[in-house]
C-alpha cells in the first residue's frame, strides 16, 4: 500500500514538473485568429486628415477583438501614399477608392474584399438628405454657387475648379471625362486649383475662391454644419456617370485564410453600434459587402480615358 503511495506521489509530482516546464499560453496568443502579428490599416482623406484620424481610431479595438491583434490605424496624405505604403508592405489594409484600388491591384497585386454600402442621396431635393435605399455606387459633383453666371458646361472656360489629386474618382477623373464628353476639357481650357478634402472643394466655391468644385454626392453634408445655408447658396451644374463604391483592400501577400478572417471581421464590425458609428462618420458608409475585381472594370475604362485628354 505505502509502495503504491509512493509511486502515486512520484507520477504527481513529475507531472507537475512537466506541466510547470511547459510556459502558459498567453491571452493574447490564445485569442489570436490570424496568422499576421499585426494589421496596419489606412485611410484616405475624404476631409480634413485631422477629423478622420480621431473619428477612425476606434476601429483599432473594435477590429483587434475580433483578429486577436494589435491593429494600428493611420491617415495618408493622399492616394498615392497608401498604395505604394501597401505596395512595400507597411501598410496591410488600405480603405481605397476605386482608382487607387485598381493602381494597387495593377502595379502591386492588392486584391478587393469589401465594397461600402451607402443610402443613395435624395438628389430631387437637393438638401443632402438620404433615401432608404442601399447602393454600392456614387456619382460626382460639378458644384458652383446658385448666383453664378455658370448655366452650362462650357461656361466653365477660363474658371478656377478645385479638385482633388488626379487619382480622385470623383474629385477630378469621373468630372473631367464626362465633362471632356460635353464639349469642354477643362484640363485646357479652367484653371484647376488642387484641395485636399472634398469639404475643403465645397468651402473654397462658397468663400468664392474658386468657381466650381468636383466633389462625391453630396459632399456639401461635411460642411453643413458649418455653413447651414450651403444647399440654399450653391447648385450642381453636372452630375456623372456611376461611380463604384470605395473599397477596403489587402495587400499582396496576406493568406487566404487571413483574408477570410478579415473580411469576416470588418463585415461584424460593421454591424455593430460601434462599428457603424466609424463608418459613417469617417466615410458616410452605411455598411459593407463582399465585392470582387471585375466591379471596377468602370474606373479602367475612365482612367484609360482621361489619360488621353491634355
């Protein structure tokens, strides 16, 4: 009996040995769903870079609860620098429109997982307000004020437009072929004054600093506040063609299986409270859905189009 108790004592405590040998799983490395040790995520100024950043931080908590990893959420300067920051793997997710979504997937093989859901905008009654449809497209804006001489598309010979970097879709390559197809090349024939944020397009049309501005559907919400009369003081002049929603996009180089789990997890995130709050207020975005490459085969043929307008 006590040899038996002996050799009871002897496996127990050897197998305490052993389980003390072996170092305890952290929490974070048990929660952990990916394989990446962290998820750099990026946006692009719609508005002041500023405003976006604190309105976009919480996405950090809300994506790392559901990765199980640091996620860090910076704010470019423009277009470019979030696709050559995804093109040398600084940055893991880029929340793209779609002429840099497809400048990234081109040069540096990013691929599309979501695309924004918006409600369209009630363009009938020019207020900015909403309807209660959900849409996966846009259109731009060539806005000036309600007072102006400009009645028509060729008036805008010889005007200050501002716009957005190049790569806009709706800050300059949707406005300048559609208007190119109107009879007016304003790359020739305006002045294009370069802003940074559609908002700041808006302000600078009714501070008379310019005279139009090429700004998404309805760009004049960001700065009602502000300036409450903005719907009653300007008018649009133009409206385009569809433009596809903006994307969330990974780089080259992230699994399958992690991409899975990523757009699964922005897909929750977005439904929630939180998560909605972020969307809308950085982005106007209602939700988002799955999307795929071939959604943006409308950019490459606009951006084959205005490379060929000088």
């Amino acid at each position: 009996m006590f040899k038996r108790l002996v050799a009871g004592a002897t496996v127990a405590m050897l197998a305490t040995t052993v389980v003390s040998a072996v170092p305890a799983l952290s929490a974070d490395a048990a929660s952990k769903k990916v394989d990446l040790k962290e998820l750099n995520v990026q946006f692009v100024p719609s508005s002041q870079a500023d405003t976006i950043q604190a309105k976009a931080k919480p996405l950090e908590k809300l994506l790392k609860k559901q990765l199980g990893i640091p996620v860090h959420v910076t704010i470019s300067t423009d277009y470019n620098t979030v696709v050559e920051a995804m093109g040398s793997g600084k940055v893991d997710m880029g929340f793209l429109p779609p002429d840099p979504y497809v400048q990234a997937h081109k040069q540096y093989g990013a691929k599309v997982i979501l695309q924004s859901q918006r409600y369209g905008i009630n363009d009938k009654k020019n207020d900015g307000s909403n309807t209660d449809k959900l849409v996966d497209y846009y259109r731009a804006l060539v806005v000036v004020k309600k007072d102006s001489g400009i009645k028509n598309v060729k008036d805008l010979k010889g005007k200050k437009i501002a716009v957005q970097n190049p790569t806009s879709d709706a800050g300059y390559i949707f406005p300048v072929v559609d208007l190119n197809k109107k009879g007016m090349n304003v790359i020739k024939n305006s002045k294009l004054v370069t802003v940074k944020g559609h908002d700041q397009g808006v302000i600078s049309v009714v501070n008379g600093d310019t005279d139009a501005a090429f700004i998404f559907d309805d760009a004049r919400n960001l700065v009602k506040k502000d300036n409450p009369d903005v719907f009653k003081d300007t008018r649009v002049l133009k409206y385009t063609a569809k433009i596809p929603n903006d994307t969330i996009t990974l780089r080259k180089g992230i699994s399958k299986a992690d991409a899975k789990t990523i757009q699964n997890a922005m897909i929750k995130v977005s439904k929630t409270e939180k998560g909605k709050k972020v969307l809308n207020d950085v982005y106007s975005w209602a939700g988002v859905t799955k999307s795929k490459d071939s959604n943006f085969d409308t950019v490459r043929k606009y951006q084959g189009q205005v490379e060929n307008i000088k």
